[in-house]
C-alpha cells in the first residue's frame, strides 16, 4: 500500500478543526441529553460536530466513504472509508472533565492509515500516518515516544471503566490487572494518547466498535507501540472489538497469554 495523499491528511487535520469549533463553545455548559438506545449520553456537540465534519468531507473528498458514530455509514464499500466519533469519551465532556477526544480515521481498503485524537479543549492533538513517525501538538509540548517496558509488572494498565466489558471478558481482564504493577481507570482515547507519550503502558478493552479504536491504530503504532485485538491479530472493518494497546510490543505475548 502507498503513502497516505497529502491531501487526506490536510483533510483530516481540516476535520479536526472544524470539530473542535463546534466542542469547545459547549463544553461544561447546560446541554441538553437525550438518551441513545445503549444508554450513553448524547449531546449537540456530539451530533453537531460529526454533521459539521462529514459535511466538509462530501464536499472536499465526495468518492469517499464515511461511518460515523452518530449518523451510520454511507459508501462503505468505497477503496477508502472516514471513521469518526465526534465525541469519544462523552461522559467526561458532560460532567466537565477534559478526558475526551474527537477520533477522525481514515481505512484503506478496511485498514486503518491515518488517525487523529484531537482534544480541543486542552488543543492537544495526535495525528498518525501509516509508516510515518506521530506527531504531537500540544501548548504543553511533549514527544510522542512509546516507553520501554518488557513486564507487567512494571507496567502502567490503564481502562476507561471496569463495567464495560462484557459478562466473559471480565474475569480475563482481571487476570491481566492484576499481574500490572498498577491500574487507572478513565481516559476514553485519552489514555491511548498517553501510551503514544510514554506515560502509559498497555491498554486493554472490549466491546469496542471501528470508531472507537480506527484512530488509535496509526497513532500508538507511530509511536512505537502496538494494537491488535486480544489475540494479537491486526484490528480492521469486521473485528470483534477486543482490544490491546501496549507501548513496548515486548509486553504483548504476555498480556495475549493472560487474556486467552
């Protein structure tokens, strides 16, 4: 496969922009929240930024693909296909904590080649390219370099919350926390772009959907580090939606033996 167009990559850096002037006016203000059919809440910065993107990307990229959390799939079946979640991580951004991100994705043939957590509120932003290095924008600065560590048990765990994993994967999960030196709960993306930092170690989840990990593929792996799903198989359109995320790829055969 060859190199991501620069202008996809202009395109996505574009939708990311425009998300976050969308977000940022709404964040820890009086929204209104409608409940969704899974019991997440929703908000008009989570409809109203995936309108604002997808309608830029029909007009700047139309033979495009687009599958967006809100608003479902349209071209699907197109050699190139936009993920986004607009919000991921909505219950902090309702309850005002700035551990959320917009995930804009860009698949290839159902791979994932280009991903971007922005944060807009912090304006921090990770954009990944396919066999490029991450780039990392931030008033705080900061390297995107995932950090050796070999061993569990010298490694930082990190999971958005222990109640969403399903009856089954619980138990596995558990086998893997406690072999951590040391668990954090919360983040949402967040807590991936922490692995591509080298503040975090390894991530572990399941029940995940295409828009809530296409992004962080290209990103955590242009960093160094690694994601598959639990049995160390490559994650594209039609995977289960297990995930494993580890800086050091030298941690994985431990962890995929801890979560079988």
């Amino acid at each position: 496969m060859g190199a991501v167009p620069a202008a996809y990559l202009a395109a996505a850096e574009q939708a990311a922009a425009i998300s976050g002037a969308v977000i940022r006016p709404l964040f820890r203000s009086a929204l209104l929240v409608e409940a969704k059919g899974d019991a997440s809440p929703v908000t008009a910065a989570d409809k109203g930024a995936e309108r604002a993107i997808r309608e830029f990307l029909a007009k700047t990229l139309p033979q495009h693909g687009i599958w967006g959390e809100e608003y479902g799939p349209e071209r699907v079946d197109a050699e190139w296909v936009w993920v986004l979640d607009p919000i991921d991580g909505t219950r902090a951004f309702v309850t005002g904590r700035p551990l959320f991100g917009t995930l804009i994705a860009l698949l290839h043939k159902g791979v994932p080649v280009l991903g971007i957590i922005d944060q807009p509120v912090t304006r921090e932003r990770w954009t990944g390219v396919s066999g490029e290095a991450t780039r990392f924008v931030s008033p705080m600065g900061g390297q995107p370099r995932c950090r050796p560590c070999a061993r569990l048990a010298e490694a930082e765990l990190s999971c958005t919350a222990p109640d969403l994993f399903a009856e089954g994967d619980r138990p596995r999960f558990d086998r893997l926390r406690r072999a951590a030196r040391r668990v954090t709960w919360g983040g949402d993306c967040y807590g991936y772009g922490l692995i591509a930092l080298g503040l975090v170690d390894i991530i572990a989840e399941s029940g995940l959907k295409p828009w809530d990990w296409a992004a962080l593929v290209p990103v955590i792996e242009g960093a160094g580090g690694r994601v598959t799903d639990w049995t160390g198989a490559p994650l594209q359109l039609g995977a289960a939606g297990d995930v494993l995320a580890v800086g050091d790829p030298a941690l994985q055969a431990e962890a995929i033996a801890l979560l079988r």
